[in-house]
C-alpha cells in the first residue's frame, strides 16, 4: 500500500478482500445493536466495518495508541455511532471514557443523550447487558480504579486544560489519569485547520494558568488541544512504552488545506461527508456551488441568487401559487469567528451601500470561474446561466438590482448571529 494513500483508503481496499473471504469479519457485533435505541443506518455500520478492520489485528493498520478521525456529514447520525464506539470498547475491557466538545452549553444536550434515558434522544436501550451482565452509565469528574460499569467524563479541552492544570478538589489528576486506559471521543472539539506553527503565540512554551474565554483558537489548539489532549493524555505524556488510549474525532468537515489533509492522512479512517450523503440520496437535494470567485464576487453573487429567487416566486404567485404569498429568501454568511464575523459584517455594509453597476462585470466571467464539476447536486453553473437569461429576458439593469438590493439588505433588515 502506499504511504500517500489515506488511512480510509487502506481501510476500504481491505475491506472489499475480507467481504468476498472472510465476510463475518464485518459483522456488527451483536452486543452493539443489541444495546442501541436505534436502528443504525447503512453508513454508520459503514463507519463501524471500519473500525473493526482497523481493530483487527491481521490487517497491520493498528497503531498504539490510536487517533482516528472520522468524517460524517452534519445529520448523519454521528452521535449514535459514537455510542457504538463505547461499546466496542468496553467490550475491548475499556472503561474509561473523556467526552470533548467545542462548547459548555453543548455539554449539557450531550450529557442527555448519553445519560438520561427518559430523554426523547436517549442513544442505549434501556438496559445495557453485554456477557449477560447489566452494564451501567456513570458521569464522573474523575474515574475510579475499580469499576465493571462505563464511567465517562464530559467537558471541553479548555476546562480539561484548567482542571489538569490548576489544582481543586475532586478534579481529574494527571498522574491518575495516565495510569489508565481511556478512550477520548471528540465531536467537533476543536479546530483541525488552526496552524499554532510559526506564530508568535506559539513562542510562549509557558503551560501554567487558565485557559480564559477571551483566548485565541491558536492558543486553545497549542495549550488545549495539541499539550493536553495529545501530548499529556493520548500520548501519557510519554511515560508509558505500553499505551492503549484512544482518540476518535468526529467531523462534519474537514478542511481542504494541504497542512490538514497531511497531518490527517493516517487518521481519517472514514469518510461520508456532504458530497458522500448527497450522492447517497439520504438527504434533501441542495445546490452546491463551487467556485474561485473571490469575497465580495461571492457576496455579490449570494445577493443576486436572492434577488432572482424572489423575483421568480412573485412570478408563480402572479400565477395562482398562494403559498408564495410571503415568500421570503434569507442569506447567510458565516465566519470563522466573532471577531471575523464583526468585521465581515463592516464589509458587507460597504460593498451594499457602495454597489454600482460596473460590479457586476464579474458575470461576464462567471462561467470560466465556476468550477468545470457539475453532478446532480452541483448545479451552480446551470443555475448562474438561468439568472442570467433571466436578467437579459426581462431587459432587468443592474441599476434595478442594485436598487433591491439596498433596500432589502438596509441595516435593519439584516441579523448579526454572534
């Protein structure tokens, strides 16, 4: 196999060997779907196809200790795979388990489906018997030296960081923590394209105090992520040759930045992004629109899809379609963070408030920039070419538009979603 294959392509080819020799290999265990509330669908037992074969020691792909990633589209279902992987593992003797997301208020909606089995989203059946013994759930702060149940500790890198790090009673003890065995589960806990290489930021070794809420992304990743996660937990600081410890991200994206794929190449076990669900047929059809447009084409080309998606709405009204009566398009544009999305939204103002008809010369062009791809879910192109027939069918001006578009995105007709 080849160095530059990705881990989920060494996965894959033998996955189709062992299938047409060995198939009960694949065989989801019993003592997983026995003990889940639903009914896994056919990418998650996918995923879990996986992560036996990875498991399996005949195939060479296990590395000690373990960091995989898994990619799986927002809707996909990764939280009741994630409670799969629980109980692969602690059938596998592990008992302990670090729970991380990006959030303190996710934690609490986490916390529910894992634990409170009257919750509607409750991810177990409500007995959990593996070898004919009840299993139990427990939320811990710290994990016991003795225990036949499942113990998980649910927080985020930043508190992990802070409890590790500043000393209180009846928080979890790093000396403690790395003579166990643990799995870490990650749903979206962190930044994979966040570079804390070469930044200033990052000539700070200096590892003591908190991690605050006004810190950077690049200090979370450095001191939260990449110090404590990996080095100090994952990796046990170095002080054990024998290290059994997990990690298993889960993303719904991951970014395609050269550093990234690189760093993830023999970590991305699996992959059903966006594209993989579409193509699958699981989810409502949505165009994607790929392009090499820069920001403010972008904007500009957000804005006119809005003003073209109204303007075809009045039509049908006009044509006996009451359900078009308030019809509304809304646009959202998303930044990395506040302190970016503060600045977008300035950008925005200007470009709305400044538009004149010679900035939208980009469409001339538009369809060389638009990339070549086009599938069933990528109709970007043929949808830019309608909007502008459209525009050239009605003798519609830019200066019209550029009227539309100044009244309905005024300051107050727009949203600021910090």
């Amino acid at each position: 196999m080849s160095e530059n294959q990705n881990l989920y392509e060494k996965v894959q080819a033998q996955i189709e060997a062992v299938r047409n020799f060995s198939p009960e290999i694949l065989a989801i265990p019993s003592y997983i779907t026995d003990n889940l509330k639903y009914e896994l669908f056919p990418w998650q037992r996918e995923a879990l196809e996986s992560l036996l074969i990875y498991e399996n020691e005949k195939t060479g792909l296990k590395k000690f200790p373990t960091h995989l990633l898994l990619n799986m589209a927002t809707g996909t279902g990764k939280t009741l795979l994630m409670a799969a992987c629980i109980l692969y593992y602690y059938k596998q003797g592990y008992r302990h388990f670090l729970f991380f997301v990006n959030q303190n208020n996710i934690v609490d909606k986490t916390e529910n489906n894992f634990l409170d089995s009257t919750h509607v989203k409750y991810l177990f059946k409500e007995k959990i018997i593996i070898d004919n013994k009840l299993v139990k759930l427990h939320k811990v702060d710290t994990f016991s030296d003795n225990t036949n149940d499942i113990e998980i500790k649910f927080t985020t890198i930043q508190k992990l960081y802070n409890d590790i790090h500043i000393e209180k009673e009846n928080q979890i003890n790093l000396a403690e923590l790395i003579k166990k065995d643990i799995v870490m589960l990650a749903d979206e806990a962190h930044h994979l394209n966040v570079n804390t290489k070469n930044k200033k930021e990052n000539l700070n070794t200096d590892f003591k105090g908190e991690i605050t809420g006004r810190a950077s992304a690049v200090e979370i990743e450095r001191k939260g992520w990449e110090h404590t996660v990996i080095n100090l937990i994952l990796n046990k600081n170095g002080q054990y040759k024998d290290n059994k410890n997990v990690l298993l991200e889960f993303t719904a994206t991951v970014p395609d930045e050269e550093q990234v794929l690189k760093k993830y190449r023999d970590k991305l076990i699996y992959k059903f992004g966006l594209k993989e669900f579409l193509q699958a047929g699981y989810t409502k059809e949505i165009n994607l629109i790929s392009s090499t447009l820069n920001k403010k084409e972008r904007i500009l080309h957000a804005l006119l899809f809005n003003w073209y998606r109204e303007k075809i709405a009045l039509k049908y009204y006009r044509f006996g379609n009451e359900s078009l009566a308030n019809f509304k398009p809304v646009i959202l544009f998303r930044s990395k963070t506040i302190e970016e999305s503060r600045e977008d939204y300035e950008e925005f103002l200007k470009i709305v408030n400044n538009l004149k008809p010679g900035d939208f010369d980009f469409l001339q062009e538009i369809e060389k920039k638009i990339n070549k791809r086009e599938s069933f879910h990528e109709r970007g192109k043929s949808r830019t070419r309608e909007l502008i027939n459209f525009i050239k069918k009605e003798n519609i001006s830019y200066s019209q538009i550029i009227e539309f578009i100044k009244y309905n995105f005024s300051a107050n007709c727009k949203m600021k979603l910090n």
